[in-house]
C-alpha cells in the first residue's frame, strides 16, 4: 500500500474530537457510576452526531473517532465502540424493520446496544459457543444459557445475541439474533472489572426468538460476527494508539519539568531514549492501524491478515508506553486518580477483547500460510504431512 498521511481536515476534525471529548464528555464520564452504563455520556454522544457516524462510517473514519477520543476521555471512547459493536450487526444485517426500530434510537444515544458472543466456556474457540437454541416447533427457538463479559449487559436495551442452531457443527452451526432486553427470562448482573466499564452476564432461560430476530440466516451467525470484528478490530488498535499518545504525552511533559541531577529528567540519555522508543513504536502501530482501516474500507481481500496485525502490534505497543510512562514518573503515577493510573488499568483489557493477542498471532500465520498455498498452487513440495489442522480463522475469536 501507498506511504500513509491524513489530510489536512482530518487532522482538523480530529483536534475537535480532543477538544470535545475533553471539555463536554470527559465531565459526564467522571459523574458516571464506576461499571454501570453512563446514560448522559451516551445521550452526549448522541447529541453530537457522533454515535450516527457509527452507521455510516469507513473503518478509518471509526478508527480517527476512537482515538481522538481515547486521547482525552477514554470513557467516551469505550461507550461509543460498545454502541457501535452492539449495533453493527442490525445495520449490516439486520431487517428494514429491526434497523428501523433501533438505529435512530442507537444514534440518538436512548437505546444502548449489548454485542453478546463470550460464553464462560467459550472465548477464542468459537466452536466450543454452547448458548443452546432449542427449535419450539413452531419456526422459531428457546435461548438457553448464558453469556459473560458482555458489553453494556445487563442494561443493555437490545443485543446481538450468538447462539447454537446446529449441534456438533463448530462456527458454521451458530445463527446471530437481535434479542431486545425486555423478553422473558432474559436476566444478568454487572460484573466488577479492573477498568470499571460496563460489562456483566447475560442469562437465558428458555428465551423466546422468532424469525423476525434471526440477523443474517439461520447457522450463519459467524459471518455476522467476524464482518463486525474486522471492522472493529483495526479501531481496538486506534483505541490503544490513543492511550499510548496520551501516555506519551504525559512522560514528554514531566520528563522535560521534572528536575533531576541537576537538570531535568529529559537530559539523561536513559530517559530520552526511552521516550523517542515509545514515541516510534506509538508511530508504528498508528500507521499499521491506518493502513488496516484504509484496507478495509477499499475493498482489500487480506483484511483479516491486516487488521489481526494492526490490534496485535498496537494493543501490545499501548501496553508498553503507557508501563513506561508509569516507570518515568514513578510512585506519583500509581496514585489513585492519576492519568496514568488510569491508563494502567484501561490499557489491559484490549490485548484481550476482541480476539486475544495469541489469537491475532494464529490469524495472522493461518492467513500467511493460505496465501502461500496460493501462491504455489498447494503445500510446498517434500513438505511434511500437518499432524492436526488448526483452527479456521473464522472459528477463532473472542469479545
């Protein structure tokens, strides 16, 4: 692909972004109840259009939204992504009439949307997903189960529910439903995170869903699911790229104030090349982070490949920055309401959501290792017969 730069009313819009996400969001977030689902944030990020750019969005566009936004309010980030996952689903597949009931409501921020695909048993092995779908003899089915790690559950007024249709049939027997939150036997409780957000279980005892819920066909809920990860994944990394810069910003700041041996922090050698390595490496998963989003949006047909890479390399580069600027400025950035305490918390969960770093690595090798195989026409020669066949990208996962 071609050298990667943004133009000049990109950079402008997203210099907005921070400055709204700083001085309109960022207050609502702080009044928020730690893991609960913060309804005035929502409503916010409705009022400013922000939750309507979801649905019509390229996957650039999403990833310069959830990075400005992370850079100042890491809370707006994360209600805006949990609307988008929940919701994608019914824009891109669901009926007239279920895209007509919740999306203006998902994008005036007064419906919250829930994207219901972890299982206890069930997170990266998508054929291992045990949420039963009974038929009830009359063309529809009984939920009967649960769900764990949910975003925005249980007070989620609609999810996209993943649930078994074919017994015995791995990814290819699972069908995708739109289950609004007040159907009977549909019940959950929050869950206490290390990054307070809202997530919690889900539970399903004998739910009741039709054919007007299916979103997609019947035993093909796996293509519901991966076209909405390879559209999110590449912004999980513009998340994490914003933190980093945060992070990045923050060492930059208190390295060059913060006296020390004479001088200030910034004069040791050690200091500063720590910084210009956090700074390279913020550069580097920004670019491959773009570069996905950019494959997407044009139609590239290595998507997976890129967007595995660009969550891998830039939730792992966050992880970095944001330890190092907490080495930098030492005991006062473990404090209790410290940026970077903060930052600390916020940058785990995303080597793990939406498919963990170690499943990045599998998709990435599988879809190297195809591409191969086209390339050459077949295994190459002399090669040594595989022992066991590895997952399918489609059947490896997690959210």
């Amino acid at each position: 692909m071609p050298a990667f730069s943004l133009e000049p009313e990109q950079i402008t819009w997203c210099a907005e972004l921070r400055t709204l996400a700083a001085e309109r969001l960022k207050p609502l977030a702080e009044k928020g109840e730690p893991g609960r689902v913060n309804r005035p944030l929502v409503a916010a990020l409705g009022d400013l259009g922000l939750l309507a750019r979801l649905f019509d969005a390229g996957a650039l566009e999403l990833c310069l939204l959830r990075e400005s936004l992370a850079r100042a309010c890491t809370e707006a980030e994360t209600a805006l992504a949990l609307q988008g996952l929940g919701s994608h689903p019914v824009a891109a597949f669901g009926t007239p009439a279920q895209r007509d009931r919740w999306l203006p409501e998902v994008a005036a921020g007064r419906a919250v949307a829930a994207f219901a695909l972890s299982e206890p048993g069930a997170g990266s092995d998508a054929a291992a997903l045990a949420l039963d779908a009974v038929p009830d003899g009359r063309g529809g089915w009984h939920l009967h189960g649960e769900k764990r790690w949910i975003s925005n559950a249980p007070e989620a007024d609609f999810a996209t529910v993943f649930a078994r249709t074919t017994p015995g049939a791995g990814a290819r027997g699972v069908t995708a439903f739109l289950v609004p939150a007040d159907r009977p036997g549909l019940g959950g409780e929050p869950l206490d995170m290390l990054a307070p957000h809202a997530l919690g279980t889900l539970t399903f005892d004998g739910v009741p869903v039709g054919p007007e819920d299916l979103l997609g066909e019947p035993d093909r809920g796996f293509r519901v699911a991966m076209n909405t990860l390879n559209l999110f994944r590449p912004s999980v990394g513009a998340f994490a790229v914003g933190m980093a810069q945060a992070a990045l910003d923050a060492a930059l700041a208190h390295t060059a104030a913060r006296p020390a041996f004479g001088g200030v922090l910034a004069d040791l050698q050690a200091v500063s090349h720590r910084i210009a390595d956090m700074a390279t490496r913020t550069e580097a998963a920004r670019l491959l982070v773009y570069a996905a989003a950019t494959a997407y949006d044009t139609g590239d047909p290595d998507v997976p490949r890129r967007s595995a890479m660009a969550k891998l390399l830039a939730t792992e580069t966050a992880q970095y920055v944001v330890d190092a600027a907490v080495q930098l400025h030492g005991a006062a950035a473990l404090q209790r309401g410290h940026l970077l305490e903060h930052l600390y918390r916020e940058v785990r969960a995303p080597r793990i959501y939406e498919g963990a770093t170690e499943v990045q690595r599998t998709i990435i090798a599988k879809e190297l290792y195809a591409s191969r195989r086209e390339d050459h026409g077949g295994g190459a020669p002399g090669a040594a017969p595989r022992r066991a066949a590895a997952p399918r990208t489609e059947e490896v996962t997690s959210a």
